[in-house]
C-alpha cells in the first residue's frame, strides 16, 4: 500500500536525522525542503484515508470498516513519525514566518496520536471511547408500559420532541433518553477525562488540560475573555426571547406547569438539548396567517428534483465569481440515499487533499430545509476549492469555527424572501412588518436560542478537565450552566449519584470540541453584514441576500469572500477577519443589528414580564402520577430509571423486588439495547465515530 511506503521512508529519514545530526536543525532551506516532501506525502496519505472513510459511509460493511481502520492507523503514525522529524529542526528560532507556523502545526499532536506508543493507554483510551459511542448510537428507550415498543434518538424521540403539545408524553421522551444514555456512561466519562488529559500532556507543548489544548486553537490568549464578553452582548437578546417563549408556553400549558418568573422545563423548547426552538414556531409564531418561507410545498408542485436544487446552490457561487463545482464533484457526489446498501445520512462536505477531490455526502431530500443544508455544504466545497493551493497543514479554516460560518453565512442569504423570490419559490415578498417579524422570529428560534448552549456546552468541559468539576458534581455543575445561561431546568428531579445528562449529547462521549459552533454564530453574522455593505445593500440587514446586487457589486462582495478563503490557516485568524470585515476582532453586534426590528417588537409584547428567570424556581412534581414507583413502606417515591436498576434507593429494598415485571436492563423503563453481533458493533461504533463537518 502506497502509504504504507511512506511510513517507512518517515521511519527511515528520522533514523538518519538522529543518527547523523547530533544538534537541532537550523537550515531554513532544509526546512523548506522538508515541508515540501512532507506535503507530498501527506497529500497521498490523507487521499488514501478519505477514500477508505468515504466508501465506508457510503456503504457500510465489515470489510469496508476494516479498510478504514487500516486507513487511520496508517494515518495516525504518519503524522506521529513527521511530528517527530519536524521536531529536529530548530523550527522555533526560523526567521520566516509561514516557515514557523507550518512546522507548528506539524509538531502540535491530537489526542490519540500521542497515545500510539503506548499500546496499553492507547487501548484503553481507544476502547473508551468506542464504547461510549457505542452507548449513545444504541441507546432505545423502552414504553414503560410495553417493553417491546422501543424508541431510537433518530427518528423517534426527536419526532416526539418536536410534534408533541403533551407535557407528560415529552417528559416521557425527555427523561427515557437521559435514563437510556447517561447512566451507562457516567462511570466511563471520568476515566476517558483521565487518560484525555494524560495524551495532551505528553504532547508539544505540555498542555496542562484537554480544554486548554482545544482553546489552543485559536491562538488567542484572552479567548475566554472574549467569549464571555461576546455572551454578555447578547444576553438582553437572548433574555426577551426567553420571556416571550415563557409566556407564550404558559398559554399553552397552564400557570401550574410554567412559572412567570422561572426557568422553563427544558423538555418544552422542540428539541432533546434544548438547543433550537424552532419547533415550536407555531406556538409563539407572531402574526399566524401571513404567508410562510417554507417554500417545500412549493418545490414539491413545481417539480423540483434533488439535482436541481444542487444546480441552484452552484448558481449562487458562479454569480458571485467564485470557483464553481468541478466535474469530478458531480461524478463523485453522493446526494441520494441509495437503494442497495447502507450509507451514513449525515450531511457532509469532503475534502480529499489532492486539490480536486471534492465531494458532498447527504440523503437529500426535496424540502426547504434540505436547500438551505445543500448551500452550506457547498460553502465547506467552496473553501476547500479556495485553499487547495495551500501546504496541507494550511487547509482549515482560520480557525475552528470560520467552516461553519462560512457555510451559514450564505444560508443567511437563501433564506431571505426575496432570494426564494429570484430562484422561482415565492410568488410575492409581503414587505410588511409583521411578516419581518414573523421572518425574524423563526431565524431567533433556530439562531439566538442556540447561542447559551453553545456557549456552556464546553464552558462545562473546560472544568471537567481542569478538575475544578469533579466527578461526583458533574450533573448538578452541568444544570447549574444551564439553569444560569439557558434559563431552562430539567422536568423532573435529577438523582446526581446516577444521572449523567451532559453524556446525552453526541459531543460528549465523541469527544468533539463544541465553542466552534458558538463561535461560527458570531462569526457568521460578522461576515454577512461586511459583504453586505460590500454588495450594495440598503436597508435593513436581514433582509440583504448578497447575491443581489449589480454585476460589479456581487463581484465586489465575492472577491472579497474568496480573498478570505484562499487564506485557509496559514496566518492567525484576525488576520483572515480583517480581509472580510475590517477588524480583528470578534463582535456581536451584527447579530444584535439582524435582529434589531424584533428586539423592539419583544420589548413591547414583554411588557410586564420578568425578563431573566428566578434559579430557584422547579416544576410541580409528582412522582407517582408521573410513572414513579412509591416504596412499600411508603418512605418516598423514586423515578423509573431507578427501579430495578441494582441499586436500593428505597429503604425497604422494595424498588430492586419483581422485577421480572419491567423491562430488564439497568435503566428500567428506558433500556439501552446494545448490539452483540461483532459485524454490527463496528457498523454502529464507526458511524458515530466517522461523521464530519457535524451539525451542533
């Protein structure tokens, strides 16, 4: 195998380096050479890699999983063996710049990477995580009432979670997967932070923490600072929005159940985390009757195919002089769920370092959403077009959250009425206030409602790596996050000796850093607003689609876009900012002026409403009516996922007695049904594990 050879030519070249050189390398020509040879191989190993993944997902069997995990072991020692050449160079007191940072990002090693020379830690920590993806892609929740009718996350809970206006029946859904998930991997977690923290230690530099290797990334010493201050900007949004919901969730569901003052039960907000509130637009929706920007219908009567909307997103790159989709994408693409095999749903862009490799992965199907997902998987391919010329360490995005910005970036303007109107999907823009309003506040329920949880989702990391989170905190610390910045708490009481819910989104027991979403958030909106004014727009900035301008201006605003593009990483990334904005750094005030007209329009509907939420305040609980089990002696009632979990939580034993008589498993009612079969095990560890470009 072709990168097999590459390894031992590695091998070999750092064999003789230390063998001849007795002194760091201090030639910036023979570091040039090495880069260049380096960039070569690394084009060919990476290739090879993305290749083995991508036919994996695209068709999911045993021998295809097996490829991919020789794929990245290959890849994982050669980006060992080249971290340990660069690290013969005496890179750090090179004199050129780019020369500097590309030796950096060379010596600078993940987490498993730095495991690999110790195979019982590498192992272990390996198995960890397996094992714990493993949980969260089989996780089932079980009816209470009726064992053999189980429930998977997707499509099942997040189905019930977004249509369903029962309080009991979304607790239900809210509380299974928690007691499904979680609790198996609340014992796992501590050890997995353990050996984490252990692999970036060894690393170059020593860092002290996973987290701080992941803040690393960004190469800004205040970056906290900064993110708490873009937090605060946005609070008073984010507050108004919180209390228009609140109030709007009290009509449906009763003073009883929704305190005027408090936090909102977190099973109520459309979705398992409580992280877009779009769901329940008919709820709060502001003005019911105006006309609606979902246009699925609308493409569904017109004859709209798959192809087509493809066709249009690539439109929106070429009228902007951008680089348009080469042949091979279309060739190599995958943008239907074929009907003979498998495949990995995900939507997903592909880079396949070779500088014209480029593919999308994604079941799409005719709808609105799906045209919006399409435009920000094709801005990913249009970055990668715009960086292809870079080294392969430069080919990311300036820093871990610019990818995502860019692909929402160009959803800000697809969405707009007035683009839906140009590509043949709206008949006619009302241009009136209350259907901005109405705009606005779908655009608020996915946007704003996110921005606390992106923000405290690694806010709750960072501790739990640095230790100042332990263990035995780790579920009341995560409700204390979320209870101050989300406002939300959790519907029924949480038992902390067992509960682990941080464990219940992917992105903990995969381990993928989340501040980059937050991060994109702001981003986004910073990015549109420049290319606006770019652009030629007037008037107010949700209503700008920068692809609407004259001839001279769509090029304008373009030319700019890719100037910032073609950078990818190779300079830090307020240096790409200014390219595209003018400054260097990080503002939340774009966000605040897109949503302007609707701040107004939540002040005066709030009127007489708490803005903020008393964090005392919990929902009326009873536990027997809320298919809780009472002990025998009548002490107290405990919560189904504590029956028969091999645990006495009542006095009397009573809660570990019959039962035969409840689903088996150690979750009662919500069990996780766990794959035995070996072939079907990596099928559903390695579908977790391999999705990239993932959604928040």
């Amino acid at each position: 195998m072709p990168a097999q050879k590459e390894i031992l030519y590695l091998v070999f070249l750092a064999l003789a380096v230390r063998t001849v050189r007795l002194q760091l390398i201090g030639s910036e020509d023979h570091g040039w050479a090495f880069i260049w040879d380096y960039n070569g191989r690394a084009e060919q190993v990476y290739y090879d890699s993305m290749v083995a993944r991508w036919n994996y997902n695209t068709n999911l069997t045993l021998e295809n999983s097996l490829k991919q995990d020789e794929a990245n072991f290959i890849e994982a020692h050669f980006d060992k063996q080249a971290a340990q050449i660069a690290s013969n160079f005496d890179w750090q007191n090179f004199n050129n710049t780019t020369l500097k940072r590309l030796f950096r990002k060379i010596t600078l090693l993940g987490t498993a990477v730095n495991h690999i020379d110790q195979a019982r830690e590498a192992r272990e920590y390996n198995n960890l995580l397996a094992e714990m993806r493993l949980i969260y892609s089989t996780g089932k929740v079980c009816e209470y009432h009726n064992p053999s009718s189980c429930l998977s996350l997707n499509p099942d809970l997040s189905d019930c979670l977004a249509n369903n206006h029962n309080y009991d029946r979304l607790r239900f859904c809210w509380e299974g997967w928690r007691d499904a998930v979680g609790r198996k991997l609340k014992d796992k977690y501590p050890r997995f932070v353990e050996l984490s923290n252990q692999a970036v230690h060894q690393g170059v530099p020593n860092w002290t923490d996973t987290g701080a290797y992941w803040r690393s990334w960004y190469e800004t010493a205040d970056f906290q600072e900064q993110l708490e201050n873009l937090y605060n900007q946005l609070k008073p949004l984010y507050n108004n929005l919180h209390a228009y919901v609140r109030k709007k969730l009290r009509e449906q569901y009763g003073q009883d159940k929704i305190s005027a003052t408090g936090p909102i039960p977190a099973h109520l907000l459309g979705n398992m985390w409580s992280q877009s509130w779009s769901n329940i637009y008919d709820l709060v929706e502001p003005y019911p009757g105006k006309t609606s920007i979902d246009v699925t219908s609308k493409m569904l009567s017109d004859g709209w195919t798959v192809d087509r909307m493809f066709r249009i997103s690539d439109d929106f790159f070429k009228e902007m002089g951008l680089i348009e989709m080469p042949q091979n994408f279309w060739d190599n693409s995958m943008f239907v769920k074929p009907a003979d095999r498998e495949v990995v749903c995900h939507a997903s862009a592909w880079d396949f370092y070779n500088a014209h490799d480029v593919r999308i992965k994604m079941c799409s199907n005719v709808s609105m959403q799906d045209l919006v997902t399409i435009h920000h998987e094709m801005g990913h391919i249009e970055y990668y077009l715009q960086y292809k010329h870079q080294p392969v360490p430069f080919r990311r995005g300036g820093n871990p959250g610019f990818h995502e910005a860019v692909g929402d970036l160009l959803a800000l303007s697809v969405s707009t009425p007035t683009h839906l109107q140009t590509i043949g999907l709206l008949d006619t823009v009302e241009d009136d206030n209350e259907s901005d309003i109405n705009f606005l506040m779908s655009m608020a329920l996915d946007k704003i409602s996110f921005l606390p949880f992106g923000y405290l989702m690694d806010q709750w990391r960072w501790g739990v790596f640095n230790g100042s989170i332990t263990p035995a905190t780790y579920n009341q610390e995560w409700w204390k996050l979320r209870t101050r910045y989300q406002g939300i708490v959790p519907p029924v009481p949480r038992n902390n000796d067992k509960d682990f819910d941080p464990g219940c989104k992917y992105h903990v027991p995969a381990n993928h850093p989340y501040m980059r979403y937050f991060v994109s958030y702001v981003l986004q909106f910073q990015f549109h607003k420049a290319l606006c004014e770019t652009s030629g727009h007037t008037g107010p900035l949700h209503k700008c689609d920068i692809s609407a301008g004259t001839e001279a201006q769509k090029a304008a605003a373009g030319e700019k876009l890719a100037r910032m593009l073609q950078m990818g990483s190779s300079q830090e990334w307020p240096d790409a900012m200014e390219v595209i904005t003018g400054q260097r750094d990080m503002s939340a005030q774009p966000i605040v002026d897109y949503f302007q007209p609707l701040i107004d329009w939540l002040e005066q509907q709030n009127q007489g409403e708490t803005l903020g939420w008393d964090d005392t305040w919990t929902p009326p609980y009873d536990c027997e009516a809320t298919d809780g089990f009472t002990c025998k002696d009548g002490s107290r009632c405990v919560r189904p996922g504590d029956r028969c979990d091999g645990v006495n939580d009542c006095a009397d034993k009573s809660d570990e007695q019959n039962c035969s008589i409840v689903p088996t498993g150690p979750t009662g009612g919500a069990a996780v049904s766990t794959v035995t079969n070996f072939a079907s095990t990596v099928v559903c560890v390695l579908v977790a594990l391999l999705m990239v470009n993932l959604v928040p």
